[in-house]
C-alpha cells in the first residue's frame, strides 16, 4: 500500500459534498488536495463517478474525467490539464446530481509513469484503456450528495 492521498477542504471521506457543488446548484468544481505522489509520477488522471446510479438509470454515470495533471501540485486543478466526456455530454466537471436519493460519489487518482496521448473529449473507457500498465499507484475519496 502507498502513500498517495486524495482529499478535500469541502468534505471529509464519506462526509456529504456541499450542495454549490452540484450540478444543478451551482456546479463548483469540488477542491481536491493530493499527498504522497510517489516517485517516478508523470501525470496523474482523476475520474469521478456515480455508481449508484446503476439502480437508477442502469450504468455507473460519469461526471468528470480529467489526465494530464500535474503531479507537482498539491492542490489539484483538473481544468488546467486535458478534461474529457461526462455523461451530461459535456467535457469538464459535471457535479453531483442524484436522480432518486442519496448517492456516493466515487473520486479516483491515478498516479501514472507517463502522460497519456489522447485527444480532447476522450471518455473515461478512453482514459481507463490509455492507462492500462502505467498506473503506479491510486487513491480514493467518497462523498455524498442527495437531491
């Protein structure tokens, strides 16, 4: 197990995501904080999901996908590296927006040994498949929201 930690100044883990976070109230891009990237970092990805979702509307929904972080900051800026696809059909953040109840949200880091040569508007499968035998280490935050 690694060292590498992702955390927020707006929640703690499992805490509930503030409510100008999310999609419809506001869509303010949750802060991110990371420590521990370990040595030999290139890049770092993020994906950030809804896997409660699939009761809902039958597949895990994606709400940002982000690669080509720079591993040398502590406090993440996903904007300022390559954004791709959400499931709103947008490219950058789509906060959370829970169509039913309460749900968890899903941040994963991925510390890589390399950037990673996709195009713009590129999907999470995209970035999963690019990433395949680069990932150093990951690290996980969760969070809540309800409608």
């Amino acid at each position: 197990m690694g060292n590498l930690k992702l955390t927020s100044s707006a929640f703690s883990h499992g805490g509930e995501i503030p409510r100008e976070c999310g999609y419809k109230n506001g869509n303010k891009i949750t802060p991110l904080t990371v420590s521990g990237i370990p040595e030999g970092t290139k890049s770092l990805a993020l994906i950030m999901d809804d896997p409660d979702a699939m009761g809902a509307v039958g597949k895990i929904w994606v709400h940002w996908v982000a690669w080509n972080i720079d591993p040398t900051k502590t406090e993440l800026e996903p904007a300022k590296s390559t954004e791709g696809m959400t499931d709103f059909g947008e490219v950058g953040y789509g906060g959370p927006a829970p169509p039913d109840k309460m749900h968890t949200y899903v941040f994963k880091l991925y510390a890589l040994d390399s950037e990673l040569d996709l195009p713009d508007k590129s999907t999470k499968a995209d970035v999963e498949k690019a990433m395949e035998g680069h990932i150093i280490e990951q690290a996980t935050l969760t969070g809540t929201y309800a409608p």
